[in-house]
C-alpha cells in the first residue's frame, strides 16, 4: 500500500530535521511532503536538504489549510493512507503504527491519536485542558460517538477519507474538532486509540488566550450547524 506522512509546518526549522529522521526510521516505506504554511525560517530548505517533498504555500493559511494541502496531493498521487504528523516533534514516529493498525484491520477510515486514554496528563495550560474537555463534550453529543481527545492532529486515514478531506476540510486554528463532526457526516469509522504526545522541544504555540477563546466561539457554531445540516455524501459513493 501507498503511505505517506503529511507534515505541516510553520516555523519548524530547528526541528523538521529530527521528525523526518524519526519517521524514516518507524516506517521506512512511507512517502514524506512537508506542507510550509509560508514560514519565515529555514523550514523549506532544511525538509528539502533532507531528501523530502515540500508543498511551500504562498503565505500562512493557517493549519486548516496546511493540512487539506497535504490531502490534496495524497489524493492526486493516490495514496492509500495518509498519515497527518506534526512538524515540531510533540508526535513519537515510533507510534504510527498504531494509528495504522485499525485502518489496517479495515476497521476504522480515521484514526485519532489520543493523549488521554490512558489518562496520561498532559502539560496544558489551563484554559486549553478545559477547552479540550469542553470540545471532546460537544463532539461526542454532535456526533454520538465518545471522544477523549479532538485536539489531536495525530491521525490516520484511508482512501476514502483521504477524498473527502481533500474536497472538504474545515480551515482555522482548531480545524481538529470540527473535522470530526464533518467526517462524521460522510459516515466514516472514526476510532481512537492511546498514544503519548511529547512535550513541544522548540518553538511555541501559536494558540494563545485569546486566539484560543476566539476559535472555541467559532468551532462551537460550526459543530451546532454541523448537527442541523443533512449528511452528505462523498464524491464517488
């Protein structure tokens, strides 16, 4: 099967390098793109001096657009799987295989990484824990099904899913919750499985108080119109 690593990056100079390493040595037979949503370092000729495609966006669209970028060339080059691992090194490589194993047992079309089943604690702030806990709530009553963990953008997909994110992503800074209630609506087999996500080693979040507030009001009415809209259905189904 067909497998790529979909890498977005914004100012990951110092570590894209040691992800890419990290990938190379838990899947060796994955393709790489690195998605630079416009970064104003070194992230492009670092990924490229590495051997590793890299979609440079024009200017910074944001995450949301970053990722449907990299679903979009996972589509046109038809991958199988794709597997969405973030540029600055909070993502153990080593664990991909267990956001594999569903997609593989055709039990699942996305798989979510999650920090929290094994009640693993998390270094947070604390607006975003309580953000975190809060969205997980509403995600799991839009969407009838449990989740514990729908900031995390350490996930899984197949053919299908690959398709439909590819035609239909939701963009902004918290675009992780709002595509699980969108997949949702394709009928997609989402599922979680326990990973650990390490401490950030560079940079910082670009989710401060106030973007955060900001984005939680946006995400909220986009879940709540989410639940009135009538499902629909993929290109191709």
């Amino acid at each position: 099967m067909k497998c790529l690593a979909i890498i977005p990056a914004l100012n990951e100079s110092a570590s894209i390098e040691n992800i890419i390493r990290e990938i190379r040595l838990a899947q060796p037979a994955f393709d790489l793109v690195v998605v630079d949503d416009g970064s104003q370092d070194g992230t492009t000729s670092v990924a490229r001096a590495n051997g590793v495609r890299v979609l440079p966006l024009p200017f910074n669209l944001g995450i949301g657009g970053a990722v449907q970028a990299g679903f979009m060339y996972a589509h046109e080059n038809d991958f199988d799987i794709a597997v969405q691992i973030d540029g600055d090194g909070q993502h153990d490589p080593s664990e991909i295989g267990k956001i594999l194993a569903p997609i593989m047992a055709n039990a699942a079309d996305v798989v979510v990484g999650s920090r929290y089943l094994n009640d693993h604690t998390f270094g947070h702030a604390v607006h975003r824990r309580f953000l975190i806990r809060v969205f997980a709530l509403l995600v799991t009553l839009a969407t009838g099904k449990r989740f514990t963990d729908t900031s995390s953008s350490f996930r899984a997909y197949n053919r299908r899913a690959i398709r439909i994110c590819a035609d239909d992503y939701p963009q902004g800074f918290l675009e992780s919750v709002e595509s699980l209630v969108s997949l949702s609506r394709y009928r997609l087999q989402i599922v979680e499985v326990p990973v650990t996500i390490r401490q950030r080693s560079t940079g910082s979040t670009s989710l401060s108080l106030g973007r955060t507030m900001a984005y939680s009001i946006k995400v909220t009415i986009a879940i709540a119109m989410g639940v009135m809209r009538r499902g629909p259905q993929a290109r191709g189904d």
